[in-house]
C-alpha cells in the first residue's frame, strides 16, 4: 500500500508590519496558494503583542485561503493572540482545526439559512462609504434570522453609531480597521467591536438625558452613546495590550 | 450619502416644510442644521419636517432637529415633525423625545398647527 505524505507548507506571519514584510507576506502567500496545497500552516509565534493591523492581516489571509480552497491553520498561539482571537469571537473561525472541513464546506456551513447560526465577522475602515457597505453586510447577516423589524432597526442604529463615534472621536488613520464580529445565542445577539483607536470606554458616557436640557443648549451631537446604551442589554469594554478597543454589546429580545 | 435630498419649500411667510430623504445621519445631519438655522434666521416661526420617505434616524440627525427646535419655540413657532414611521417614532421614544418634540400624523395635521387650512 502505498501512503501520501501531505506536507502543510507554513508561512511565518511578521510582527513586523511594515509595507516590505507586508508585500513579502503576500507574495509567499501567493506563491504557496499556487501550488494548490490543501492547507497552510500560518506561524503566528512572533505575535506576541497582537495589534488590529495583525488581526487585519491574519483576516485577509483568511479570505484569501477561502476563496482558493485552502484551509488555513494558526501555529504556535500565544495565549496573548488566543486571548484576542476569543475576544474578538474570531477564535472558532481562524484558529480551531479545521482539518476535516475543507473550506469550500465551511463556506457552505457558513451561509446556511437554518440550523445553529455561525458566526459573522467584517473588517472595515472607518470612512462614511465603508461603514454603510459594513452595515448592508451586518443587516444581510441579521435577515437570516426571524428578528422582529424593530429588532433589525435597533440593531441597525446599535451598528451605526458605534461605527460613527469611532469615526468621529477613535482618530484611527487611514489604513486602521474596525474588526466586527456578532453571533446569536438564544435570542439574543453579541456583538463585537475592536478598533486601534485612542483609548475610550463607552461605559463611562451616561444613559441619562434630558430633552429639555439639551433643547435649551442647542445640544445637536454627542447622544450616540446614549441611544447605544439604551438599545442594548449589556455593555462591557477592555482595552488590549493597550492598543486595541473592545467593546462588546449584548441586544436580546422576546 | 443622502445630503443633497434634504428640499425645502415655502407654504406661507411664516411655514417652510423640509424633506430630508431617505436618511439622516451623521452625513447630512449638518445640512439639516443648516437649513433649520437658516429658515429661522428668515423669520419662519413654523418649520414642519415631513419624515414620509424617511427610512433611517441618527443620534445625529436626531440632534439636528433637538438642537434647533428651542430657536423656533422662543419665538412662538415650532418645528413639528409629520409622516414619521414606526421605527423612527421608536428611536425618538427610546430618547424620550415623543412627548418632547410635536409629532403630528400627517402633514394636514402639521398645517392645521400652523395655522394653515389645506
């Protein structure tokens, strides 16, 4: 009898993200993806101290494997990365073994109308046009389920709003992401955000507000947070390895 | 981006009635602060806000409307909203805002307010 022995190729993710190691981690990508293996081995040792430019990274490779049909395999974690891939509820989706799941059926698992949801992530920047796109996906996502559609319109503001007071007041650069993630339990969704903005938790703002007050001042801005708190159940906020935000949003109903 | 929808037009010396499309967010809600401002500084005591093709409500365009209704109010005017949708009166209701601000049915109802017979 004869055996194959099917070598995973592995392909070292820089801690490094300047433009040269970037393009040279894409071009080593490209160059695996070519040779159609059935999985890459993705080194992660160096990511010790995880930014979002890595999550972003680490997302977009992910992307790339799926649409070749090349299943991608996270190496040597550190419980620094596991930590955030969990928090991010990106965990299942990079970092499990996969390796009885070919892409291609993990992709068919994934836009699966019934049966246990799976979970949604998106990456975005955070200009007006990128958030919009960002929200149609979101709302793509929540019509998949039997949601009121008032639900599906608080969730929609919920989305919005976080998005925008992280436009507005995070001072991410042009080429910084938000990383999103949501999945339902029950009835009820979470709801993840991370960006690499400036420190900022939204828990701090208050839910009281008076109308009239705010009226009287000519108050036209800064009740963003106030209606988020008020749309959602639960809200808690960390700041990883003091570089990214997450804050992550419970809405439940029924 | 939806700023280039927001219309007004005049009903009478003293009534303007404002569109603002499909969306008010953080995008347009400034044009809206402008042109409420803008209205006021004319002299329309009334300003109706017809919310009819209006799908989406921002804490932003929100505020266009709260920060600016005081202005109308002291002078004997309003700014009455008219035609708004379930889940736009429900944001409003989440901020407490349904019984703040004048919420008419329709935009008959609105004109009645005014003073204005159709």
């Amino acid at each position: 009898m004869q055996i194959d022995h099917v070598v995973t190729p592995t392909l070292l993710v820089p801690a490094d993200l300047s433009d040269n190691a970037v393009t040279r981690f894409d071009g080593r990508l490209k160059e695996l993806l070519a040779k159609s293996p059935m999985s890459i081995a993705f080194d992660v040792s160096q990511l010790e101290n995880v930014t979002s430019s890595h999550i972003k990274l680490l997302w977009q490779a992910y992307h790339v494997c799926l649409d070749a049909g090349v299943t991608m395999k996270l190496k040597s974690l550190s419980p620094g990365l596991v930590r955030v891939l969990k928090v991010l509820d990106l965990y299942e989706l990079l970092a499990e073994d996969h390796e009885s799941m070919r892409p291609q059926l993990r992709k068919a698992v994934r836009i699966k109308p019934r049966g246990v949801p799976p979970p949604y992530a998106d990456e975005f920047p955070t200009d007006s046009r990128s958030i919009d796109e960002a929200l149609e996906g979101f709302l793509k996502y929540l019509r998949r389920f039997t949601l009121p559609e008032v639900v599906i319109f608080e969730l929609r503001t919920v989305f919005y709003e976080v998005a925008a007071n992280i436009r507005s007041y995070a001072r991410m650069g042009d080429d910084d992401i938000v990383v999103f993630s949501a999945r339902v339990e029950g009835s009820k969704l979470i709801m993840v955000f991370a960006d690499s903005g400036v420190p900022f938790d939204p828990k701090s703002t208050t839910v009281d507000f008076d109308p009239r007050t705010a009226s009287k001042n000519g108050q036209t801005r800064g009740f963003g947070l106030t209606l988020v708190r008020r749309l959602t159940d639960k809200m808690s906020y960390v700041r990883m390895n003091d570089v990214i935000n997450v804050l992550t949003l419970e809405k439940k109903w029924n | 981006m939806d700023e280039q929808n927001i219309t007004g037009h005049v009903l009478t010396d003293e009534t303007l009635i404002v569109k603002p499309g499909k969306m008010l967010d953080n995008n347009n809600a400034h044009v809206m602060v402008e042109t409420i401002t803008s209205a006021q500084a004319k002299g329309y005591k009334f300003i109706i806000i017809d919310m009819a093709g209006l799908e989406f409500l921002s804490s932003a365009g929100v505020g266009s409307i709260l920060g600016t209704v005081e202005t109308s109010r002291e002078i004997g005017g309003d700014i009455i909203l008219c035609n708004v949708s379930d889940t736009i009166l429900h944001v409003l209701k989440v901020l407490d805002l349904a019984g703040f601000l004048t919420i008419k049915s329709t935009e008959k109802e609105a004109l009645t307010l005014c003073g204005i017979e159709s």
